[in-house]
C-alpha cells in the first residue's frame, strides 16, 4: 500500500516553459598579466578587482548558478572563483573541457541543451564569442549579424526551444 504522502512525479504534467526558468552565463575572464611577467597568467590586480566586481553586479542580479565551469587556465579559474564566493560558495566548480580558446564551440553548447540547471561557464576569446553566436542562432561562417561578446564582461542566456535569447549582458 502506498503511503498517502507519496508523490507520483510521472503523473504530473508540468508543460516545459516551467522548467526553462533558468539562464546559462557566459563569463570572459577578467584581465590578466602578461605571459613576459608571469607564463601562467594569474589575474593582474585590476584584473581581480575587475572580477570581484562584475561578480557583485551578477548577484545584484540574481545569479546564483548551481555549477561553475572554466577552463582550467590560472587566470580563468580565478575568475570563477570570484563569482563562485560571491554568487554561491555552495555552487560546483569545476575545469571543464570545450572551453579552450581555440575549442569548437558547439560541444559545449550541446551540454546546455537540455540541461535545466543554471550553469555558468568561464572562457577565452575568441571562443566565448563564436559559443555566443551559434547559441543565438547566428551563422558563424557567414557571420550574417554582428555579435560581440563583451571583454572580461558576462552575458546571460535563456533557452527558447532548440535555441537561445540574450536576456542581459554585464560590461566592465
């Protein structure tokens, strides 16, 4: 016998523009040091500054991502952390691949799809840029539209069907 607090999920029918509530952020990382003063390329001290501070604006926001990927570059993985301690310390963070500079764009945007958590993800250029326009659904070949995706600035999206919207982007 079923007890009567049990609740079926498979009966409940909940149409699917009420689970796409939720954004993806792309995050450029924030500016970092020149490979001549350091190879690893930490954040300058603007550079961190910087990120400290677009992280404060995302959360003026509302942004609260359950996960955070970078690349696994210093100066990337530094940005994450700045958005990871002040968007949500309780958030994963994790270096994940398809965020290389030169990485096609679209095995990362494939992780997107369907995927109904909020994600953030920290990159490069001139990668975040093209990830930008295939999830808007602009031609990168023929790039029919220009689509800039702002300097160490972030862009949030939200799904709409098989394709993305901006909704709001943050420029430093």
């Amino acid at each position: 016998m079923k007890s009567p607090h049990t609740l079926n999920l498979s009966s409940i029918a909940l149409p699917l523009e009420s689970l796409r509530g939720y954004l993806i952020y792309l995050v450029h990382h924030a500016e970092a040091v020149i490979t001549e003063i350091d190879p690893m390329r930490p954040l300058s001290a603007r550079g961190r500054a910087t990120a400290a501070h677009l992280a404060f604006q995302a959360t003026q926001r509302g942004v609260r991502p359950l996960y955070i990927w970078h690349s696994g570059k210093l100066r990337a993985r530094q940005s994450a952390e700045a958005f990871w301690k002040t968007c949500n310390p309780f958030a994963t963070m994790t270096a994940k691949r398809g965020l290389q500079p030169a990485d096609s764009p679209v095995w990362i945007r494939d992780q997107f799809q369907g995927d109904i958590r909020e994600l953030m993800a920290v990159g490069h250029m001139p990668h975040l840029e093209r990830l930008l326009k295939l999830m808007l659904g602009v031609d990168v070949q023929t790039e029919e539209m220009p689509v800039n995706f702002p300097r160490n600035g972030m862009v949030a999206l939200h799904p709409i069907g098989d394709s993305w919207e901006e909704q709001w982007r943050l420029e430093v």
